[in-house]
C-alpha cells in the first residue's frame, strides 16, 4: 500500500460518474491520516469535491481536515488572470489611444477555444511545481477520461511547441550575432532598413523578453512532463464500475495513457454489490457483475486492481470519505500482502 | 594591416587616413553583400516567428493561441514594421491595431 501514498502525485481519472471524487478524497484523506500533508485538487470544471466535503472550496486552497487542503481549480477565474497580466503588459507598450483595441483583443482571446483548457494546464503544472516543495502528497481529482488525457498530453505538445518557438527565435539571434560581427553600419538597401533603423534598439531589448518568456514556458512544461513521467513520483488510478461503457471506456484510456508514457499504477473497481444482500433481482445483478469482474480481470490483468463495495448511502461528508478510505486501505494492504 | 599602419605612421596623417578609408570601403565592399543576405534570413525568420505569434489572428488554427498571446506584446513593433514593408499603411487586421 506505501508504495502507493509514497508517490508525490496521484491522478484519479475515469469515466463521468464512477466515483473518482469519492476515491481521490479517500486517497487524500489515507495519506492525511497517516500524517502526511495532503493536497487534493480538482480540475474538473464542474466541481464536485466541495459536495462530497458538504462544503464551498473554489479556487483558493481550503482546509479540509488535518493535514489535508482542498482547492477546486477554475478555469475561467485562470484565464482572466492570465489575461489581465498579458493586457497590463501590452499597456506599459502601446501608445494609450491603443488601449480600447487591446482591450477589445483580449476579451476576444479570453473566450477563444481553447483557452480554458490551456489555462488549467498551466495550473496543474504551476501546482505540480510547488505542491513537490508545499504538500507530500498532492491527488487530482481529475475531469471525466478524454478531458484528462488531453491535459496529461498536453505537456508534452507545448513542450515541442516552445522548443520550436525557441529554435526560430535561436535562429534569428545567431543571424543578429553574425551582422553585429560583420559591423553594424546600415545597409544602404532601403528594402531592410526596418531591420536596422531606430525600432531596432527597443526590438533587440523586446528580443532578450521574448526569449525569457519562451524559456519559461518551456522550463514550465518539461517541468510538468518530466514530473508526470517519473512513476516515483506519479501514478494515475483508473477508477471504474463492473458496467460495459466504463470498462470499454478504461479499455481506450489505458491505450492512451500508454501512448503518452503516462504510468498506470492501479484499478479501482468501485461499487460492487456486497455479498449478503438476497433476492431474485440482486442476485440477477451479481451474476452480470461476475461476468463483468471476469472481462475486468482479463482486459488488465496487468494491472493491480483493488475493490470498494457499494455502501447503503452516499458519500456526502467527512466521515463517508474516511469509511471509503479505511476500506480502500484494507485493499491496499491485502494486495501488497502485509499484515 | 596593422604593421601597414605603423610603416606610414608619421610621414602624412592625410595618406594614413586615406588608406584607413581604402580599408573601410574594401571592406564594406566584401561584407555588405554578406551583411545582406543575413539580415535578409534573419527578417524572414522574424517574419515566420511573427506569423506563429499572431496564427490565430490570421485565421490560422494555432492550438497555442493562448500562450502566444503573451507574447504579442512585445511582437507588436516587429509587427508594425511588417505591415509597413508588406505596403499597408495601416494594421490589416481590423482587431489589432499597432498605428
């Protein structure tokens, strides 16, 4: 089971539905338990962490319990954050008559495709980055599958993204070099003296801010791959219930995860139906759920699966989480074998 | 060119000029066709960098929009000289205006 909580970060995705809020507070709660300082985080834009604590969270970290913070990431309260700094920006570098189009651009930009997601992943990889310094274990809560799994691949896109960036931008300031060695007197062609007249002084101070902001994103991006690689430090829990979609689901994330070199540390089988209730209709469902464990256990056989049972209500506080977490505990010890 | 200069140091500051500026211009005469070319693939690399920056602007889809945006800020000099050369007067784009 340590090997489990050892891990700095632990991603809890799966279908919309299957419990994942349940089992990542549950995994938090476990490691708060044990004494360390946990972080449990949500991206999924339509929050559920502060329902199942039975309390408000948003976007700044809350304590939840002992040792254990929550914090429900907004995209859009990131996105206006990140575009009020951009226009602050352009503000100190344009005229003032400029003000309103800038203005106008930016709102354009802050509802543009896209937008919200880039935003949270600058988020997840701001907050990888400090929760290694600030928490000892920092769980994601994370959106249903698809959504997940482009943000996990996101890293490494922007990560090719920013070095390309960096290589053109590379390029054009060892061609500037080169005309500073070969003297730096105006050419007499009217056809380049945008190159060397007057902006060239205020652009040569612009270039060295280009390439700072360029080398930060890049450094924040194989920062954020680097981390999500390393199966020391990270591990995502697939979280699934004994149903068709949700394994054929899983089945598509596992390819997915394994595309990008994202380890899968376990399963979590949520929901199966407790043994000791009778009747012609349960036992009906239990024998689709024992077809369903079978498919489970040869589609992953490759993957440690552990098994939370349905409980007669639904996890709406504190003390629920710690129920699941005590029983996922237990899992956790029966598979490593100890005591 | 240096023993050059001291050999015709002190007979006519005016002959030392002149060959100073023989240099010059012999030098110049081999280095601007060079000086040239490179601030040419230099502007176009600048260009192509520009056109990364403001993709979506242009109405290419640009998956990093939202990170380029930071840096339109500071493209927007570059920006204008562009539009200057391509012979447009004013900004092309009817949302983003540099002049």
């Amino acid at each position: 089971m340590l090997d489990l909580l050892n891990r700095r970060f632990l991603f809890v995705g799966g279908k919309g539905g299957v419990g994942k809020t349940t089992i990542a507070a549950a995994l938090a709660s476990m490691g708060a338990e044990q004494g360390k300082s946990c972080l449990i985080v949500s991206t999924d834009p339509a929050h559920s962490l502060g329902d199942i604590f039975s309390r408000p969270i948003g976007s700044r970290e809350m304590p939840l319990a002992a040792n254990l913070v929550g914090l429900e990431i907004d995209p859009e309260t990131e996105t206006n954050r990140f575009i009020d700094a951009v226009k602050r920006n352009m503000r100190r570098l344009v005229r003032p008559e400029l003000y309103r189009e800038i203005d106008r651009q930016m709102e354009l930009a802050r509802d543009a495709p896209g937008a919200a997601e880039a935003a949270l992943l600058e988020r997840v990889a701001e907050l990888m980055a400090e929760g290694l310094d600030r928490y000892d274990l920092v769980v994601f809560d994370t959106a249903p599958t698809g959504h997940t799994l482009r943000l996990l691949s996101l890293p490494e896109v922007m990560a090719a993204w920013s070095d390309g960036m960096l290589a053109h931008h590379e390029r054009s300031r060892h061609f500037a070099s080169l005309l500073a060695k070969l003297g730096a007197r105006k050419p007499n062609g009217d056809e380049l003296a945008s190159i060397d007249h007057e902006p060239e002084r205020r652009s040569g101070d612009s270039a060295s801010q280009i390439r700072a902001l360029l080398l930060a994103r890049r450094r924040k991006f194989h920062r954020a791959r680097r981390l999500l690689l390393d199966d020391t430090l990270s591990a995502f829990l697939l979280v699934l219930i004994p149903e068709r979609l949700p394994i054929l689901e899983s089945r598509k994330a596992l390819r997915m995860l394994r595309r990008f070199d994202i380890p899968v540390a376990a399963m979590v089988i949520n929901r199966l139906l407790p043994r000791d209730v009778e009747g012609e209709f349960f036992n009906r469902r239990r024998e689709q759920e024992a077809e369903y464990l079978r498919e489970i256990e040869h589609t992953f056989a490759a993957i440690r699966r552990y098994r939370i049972p349905l409980l007669e209500r639904d996890i709406h506080d504190f003390a629920s989480v710690c129920r699941i977490s005590r029983l996922l505990a237990d899992e956790l010890r029966r598979s490593s074998g100890l005591p | 060119m240096t023993h050059k200069k001291r050999q015709h140091a002190s007979p006519a500051g005016g002959f030392r000029r002149a060959v100073q500026q023989l240099e010059t211009a012999a030098e110049e005469y081999y280095r601007a066709p060079y000086r040239g070319a490179i601030a040419r693939a230099k502007r176009d690399e600048d260009d192509l960098f520009m056109l990364f920056v403001f993709a979506e602007m242009l109405g290419i889809p640009n998956p990093a929009a939202y990170f380029t945006l930071e840096l339109q800020p500071l493209l927007l000099e570059r920006f204008h000289d562009w539009h200057r050369r391509m012979g447009m007067e004013h900004s092309p784009l009817d949302h983003f205006r540099c002049c």
